[in-house]
C-alpha cells in the first residue's frame, strides 16, 4: 500500500512539474520603508492584496517558517535605519481591529512589542512573531522567522514594520524598498501543507471515487444486460457522470499533491475548472432532453428547441468558465441560464404530463365504450408508465433545483469549513445522478413493445327463416340474432388485463 502511495505521488508530482506550478507555500511580494519614524503595515501579496482574503486554520500543532530578503537602499550623507520587524497572525476580526488602529495604535503596538513594561494597558490583539534579521546578502537585507503555532484557528497574516532609534534623525530620510518573501505553513507536526478545514478532503473525496465507481459499475452492468432497448437518451445520461468521475480524479489528485508538497498546480486547476462547469451543464442539459421528451414519448427535438437547448448549453458552459477565470460579474449570466434552464424543464415536464393524462383518459374511455380487454400490458398502462417518468422527474429537477440554490448560498458563509461545503456540494449531485439514474434505467420493455386486444365470445347467431320476407322477397332468408342483454365472454385462459390505472 505504501509503495502504491509513493508511485501515485510521483506520477502526480511528474505531471505538475510537467505542466507548470505555482507555490501553496506563498512565495509573495512585500514593500518596506526603511528609516520611517512610524509604525506600519506591511501586506504580503502582489500589490498587497493576496494574502488579505487568505486565510490558513492551524491545528493545535501547527508551524510557520518566514523568510523574507529585502533590496538594499544606501544614500550618501544619510542614515537609512533598517525597521524591526513582526509577522503578525491575525484572525479576520483582529486584523478588522488591526488596520482600523491607525498610526497611533500602531506605535503603541510596537510600544508593547519592544518594550512590554512600557504599554502596560495596552493589550496586543494579533499574535506577533518576532523576525530575526540575519544580516546582509548578495540580494539585500535577510529576516527570518520559525514559530509552532498552538491555537485552533484561523489566521490572515500582515507584517508590522516597526521604527529602530536613529543616531541622527535631523539627516535621516526614508527609502523604499522591495522584497520578496517565502510564507511555509503546516499543520500535523510539518507533515500538511493543508488547512484544519481541508485536512479531511482527502479521505472525504476517497469516499466519493468509491460511491461513483459502484453508480457507474451499476449503469453499465444494468446496460449490459438491456442494452438493446438503450437510445440515445440513455447513451446521453452517461455522459454527465462520466465527466463527475473524471473530475473527482482530478480533485482528489490536487488535494494530494497540496498536502505532500504544498505546491498548487495551475493547469491541474485549469482541467478541473473546465471539466467540472461542463458536468454541470451536462447535467442541467440532460433534464432539460429529459423533459422535452426525447426518445420517451417523441424520437426528435421539436422546432427551435433543438437550437435553444445547445444553445443554452453554451451560455451556461461560458458564464461558468468566465466567473472562474474573468469575474464574478458573469455569475450572473450563470444563475440566469440555470433560472431558465429549470423554468423550462418544469414546464415541458407538466406539458408532457398534462399531455399523457389526456391520452391515457382518453383511452380508458374507449376500452370501455368498445368493452375492450387487452394481453399483457393495456394502452392506457403503457401511457401510465411514461406518465410517472416526467411525475418524478419534475420532483427531481424541483428538488435539485431548490438545494443547488441553497448550497451556493451556504458556501459564501462557510468558508472555514471546507470539507462542510464539500459535502454540501457533492451530496446532492450524488442522489440527483442517482435519481435520474432509477428513473431512466434500462429495464425488459418487450411487453410494453406489443399490445394484443383479445377478441371476445360473440353471443350471436344465425338463424334460417321459413319463408322469405314480405318487403323483399328476393333477400335471402337469413338473419343475424343478438342477445336482448349485451354481454361479452371471455374464457378463463386468456389472461386478460382490465384496462385500470
């Protein structure tokens, strides 16, 4: 098991050096101001904004390794004072507190860091660590820092830039200057890269590979055995989860290769984005087919809508990759073509059941008028069976529809609990895959291929008169006679089913 562990990790690892990497273990950049007379903050990120929103939930044996190299700045007949410095880790309310401190909260904050004796009524809200400058280098001033963190929580990271004493302030100017840093964060004794929260995903999207190969093993046995009544509605559902399995190969491969290394692979998150906004809509197509009635109660797309349905298709498909990759403003073409895209589906379903419960009346109407007993299955059993098909896919697609919503909304709230909106996400596509899945399953549709009316007993007879009639004497002197009760018999042996819904 062990050396299967270690081929995986190395054909992972093989394949994100072969595509191109950028670093979980954030390697950013930062501005400092040497020979500044105020405390302030220095952001880890490319134009200060990318550790901002991060944030990294350390367990109870967590660690943080810092480094950081600054240019360096000379100027002649000055003196540029090199600032102590603290990496701060913050949760998101004290790091609202921190930046809403102000310069002279601040120095009171370095106050208390340097000199604790002397803010005795100051109490710092971040926890500080110290970074130990190691002196100069080939590329500038070196600061390092290595901390075990023991607090469960979750943490956002500035640095606080904090004034050295100056021999000479009158002469003193202040220079910028550019850095480059490298932040390594970890839980589980050194042995993660991953979050507290993320921790679990792993063995959580193990679970789902395992789920997903039995639902796919099913579809393929249940094809196996009925394949020659599958169409291409059929064939079309098992594109959806096909497309489902291969993303869970490549989320489960991501995750891996975060906790072993700590390096995010970029066009490993590339495939992924794409593979999983066309199995979504994949999914919503197939309900839309599905509904429309296709290869169930009519073999083509009816008038446009073999043009509206690709067509939405695309839009869906665009929006989604948009959102991930341009903004967030095209979440809104994405929630208008699932709002459509489901408005429709509902529709054509109660279209087509509204459709059916006419034809099945309307047989059962004639059954009884002609007193017709039917072999096996009847015509109005047969309409029934297609009628329960869009009964419960419209439960489906209503259902779905309401916790899909519900799932976005709950992501945007929990964000420190990855592995609860990984859930949230994946267990409703699971039962609604399933769903559709029951309902469109392959079964022996031979007695609904063939509908045999059994001819009833005629109780009538022929009958000689003696004598021709009086009117028409040329006519034969034979007549039909029919009971004065209308009554129709059929024997014990012919099996046959009222026509009963």
């Amino acid at each position: 098991m062990g050396s299967f562990r270690g081929i995986w990790l190395f054909f992972l690892l093989s394949l994100c050096h072969l595509l191109g990497t950028e670093c979980r273990i954030y390697e950013l950049g930062a501005r400092l101001l040497y020979g500044q007379s105020d405390a302030a903050l220095a952001f880890l990120g490319n134009a200060g904004d990318v550790l901002q929103d991060k944030h990294f939930g350390f367990g109870l044996e967590g660690s943080l390794d810092f480094e950081l190299e600054c240019e360096p700045t000379t100027h002649k007949n000055s003196e540029i004072a090199i600032p102590n410095l603290w990496l701060l880790g913050c949760t998101a309310l004290e790091k609202r507190e921190i930046m809403e401190a102000g310069r002279t909260g601040l120095n009171q904050a370095c106050q208390k860091l340097q000199f604790p004796e002397a803010e005795e009524n100051f109490t710092m809200l971040c926890e500080a660590i110290p970074m130990q400058p190691l002196g100069q280098s080939p590329g500038g001033n070196l600061w390092d820092a290595h901390h075990s963190i023991h607090r469960d929580t979750f943490l956002r990271f500035v640095m606080l830039q904090c004034p050295r004493e100056v021999p000479n302030k009158t002469r003193t100017r202040v220079a910028e200057a550019q850095c480059k840093g490298r932040l390594v964060l970890m839980n589980n004794k050194g042995y993660s890269h991953l979050s507290k929260d993320e921790g679990s995903l792993p063995p959580i999207y193990k679970t789902l590979l395992v789920l997903w190969i039995v639902l796919l093993a099913l579809w393929i046995v249940n094809w196996f055995k009925f394949r020659q009544y599958s169409n291409r509605l059929h064939k079309l559902l098992f594109v959806a989860p096909s497309f489902k399995f291969l993303l869970l190969i490549l989320t489960l491969a991501w995750w891996e290769v975060i906790a072993a290394t700590g390096y995010e692979n970029t066009s490993l998150q590339m495939c992924r984005d794409m593979v999983q906004s066309t199995e979504i809509a994949m999914l919503f197509m197939s309900m839309m087919l599905a509904a429309e009635g296709w290869c169930v109660i009519r073999p083509r797309i009816r008038n446009i809508r073999c043009v509206l349905i690709p067509g939405l298709f695309l839009v869906f498909l665009g929006s989604s990759i948009c959102v991930i990759w341009v903004h967030n403003y095209f979440m809104a073409f994405a929630v208008c073509s699932i709002v459509f895209v489901i408005y429709r589906a509902l529709k054509w379903c109660t279209y087509n059941l509204d459709y059916l419960t006419q034809q099945v009346l309307r047989s059962l109407h004639t059954a009884a008028e002609k007193r017709l007993r039917f072999r096996g299955v009847s015509i109005a059993k047969q309409l029934t069976e297609k009628r329960n098909i869009f009964v419960r896919l419209r439960l489906v697609c209503a259902i779905y529809t309401i916790v899909f919503a519900v799932t976005v909304t709950m992501s945007t709230f929990l964000t420190e609990y990855a592995w609860a909106r990984t859930l949230a996400a994946e267990l409703p596509e699971v039962a609604a895959f399933a769903a559709l899945g029951l309902i469109f399953r392959l079964r022996d549709f031979g007695p609904f291929e063939r509908i045999e009316v059994i001819q009833p007993k005629e109780s009538s007879v022929l009958m000689l008169l003696p004598f021709s009639s009086k009117k028409c004497p040329i006519r034969q002197k034979i007549v039909l006679g029919d009971p004065v009760e209308s009554s129709t018999e059929y024997s014990d042996d012919d099996g046959y089913e009222d026509d009963k819904t």
